[in-house]
C-alpha cells in the first residue's frame, strides 16, 4: 500500500531556512511523480509543483515558481521542499502528494506539515 | 492563473441531494476531461473522490458523482449524510503540466 509520510511540524523565525520532506514506503518512489500542495490557514489548497524522482524532472506552478525549490533523493525514496528565506506568509500546512499524469489526480496524500514562521 | 470558482458553502439535510459546482474556462475545465474531487475533514489531508469528472475510485461509495458541462464541473452527493460534512474542492488540469484548485466549498448536513 502507498504511504507517504511527512516531517514534523518546524516554527521558524523570518528570514530562516527549512527543509520539508515526504517519505514513500510501499511503491516504486521512482516510477510516480509528487507533487506539494499548500494550505495556508483556513484557506483553500494550491498547487505548488510536481517532481519525477526518477530523474528530477520538476515543474512549478507559476505562483510558486522561484519561491520554493522541489527536490528528491531516490536512494532514500524521499522527496523535500525547501525555502531559503521564510517569511510569515509561508506559514501554512503542506501537504505531499502523489500525483499520476494520466489523470492529473493525487491520489494518496501525506499527513501534511505544519510551517509556522514568527518573529 | 485564477483558482477555479467554487460556492463557498452548500447545505443539506440527510438523505437530500446536494451540487457544488466548479467553474473555470476553455482553458482548464472545458478545454480537457480532467477534473477531479476531493473531500477535506477538518485536521485532515484530502481524500480523492472523483477522477476524470466523473470516474469514482474503489472504495468511495456511488452516492458521490461528478459530471461536466461546458466550462462548469459538478459534484453531486445523493443521500447525504452526516459524514459527508467537510470541504471538497475540485481541481482541473489547464495544460503545461498545470493544475488548478477551485477555491473549496464547505458543505454541511443540516
């Protein structure tokens, strides 16, 4: 069975880095692309981008283009989501994803990750 | 691009029959047959329900349907119930490896 589990909730201060990840067990993690999915709160889902761990192939939604950046390490069959400068507009839920092309579907989700930044 | 266009809320009492629709353009939801819902509990990652505008994966029960006409899709939940309560969005593929969300509606059984 598919489970992607996601890191714990992280408070950070403006200006910080942070590095989220989503772990695969149970499929082939290179065969399937993850997507990221933010819900900022009490607001509505936004998709932010999709990566192929096989070979990296990695596509941002325009709003999120240059913002974050989408990574992935097959050997640990965990795919991240990173941000080199947070601000306290990134504070939101994030959510990983598997997404299958043929469908544009996600089809099994992780828990989510809850970002809070604060000065 | 804009989110697509969800009522913000819909209601029902148990065994109605409640539609959330979901607006967009030629661009996404009348331009390909790639819709798909999904349902929200509060705390709670987001469940698939439909695919395809109106293909329901194993295990969601068929008082769920999805249906589309020109730029608008639908979701129709017969027979509510009280576990049906939750947010559902739809999303639409608008091409180029893009995805929109709608912006959610809150439904709730009365």
């Amino acid at each position: 069975e598919v489970q992607l589990v996601q890191s714990g909730a992280e408070v950070k201060k403006p200006g910080e880095s942070l590095k989220i990840s989503c772990k695969d067990s149970g499929y082939s993690f290179t065969t399937y692309w993850i997507a990221w999915v933010r819900q900022m709160p009490g607001k509505g889902l936004e998709w932010m981008g999709i990566i192929y761990p096989g070979d990296s192939d990695t596509r941002y939604s325009p709003s999120f283009q240059g913002q974050v950046t989408i990574s992935a390490d097959k050997s640990v069959s965990t795919a991240y989501l990173q941000w080199s400068s947070l601000k306290a507009s990134d504070t939101a839920v994030y959510f990983c994803a598997r997404y299958i092309t043929t469908t544009a579907t996600f089809d099994y989700w992780g828990q989510g990750t809850l970002v809070t930044v604060s000065s | 691009q804009s989110a697509l266009t969800q009522p913000p809320s819909a209601s029902g009492s148990p065994g109605q029959s409640v539609t959330i629709s979901c607006t967009g353009t030629s661009s996404d939801v009348g331009g390909y047959n790639y819709v798909s819902w999904y349902q929200q509990h509060p705390g709670k990652a987001p469940k698939f329900m439909i695919y395809e505008v109106s293909k329901r994966p194993s295990g969601v029960p068929d008082r769920f349907s999805g249906s589309k006409s020109g730029n608008t899709a639908s979701l129709t939940v017969s027979g509510l119930q009280a576990e049906d309560e939750a947010d559902y969005y739809c999303t639409s593929y608008a091409g180029s490896n893009n995805l929109l969300f709608g912006g959610g509606t809150k439904l709730t059984v009365l």
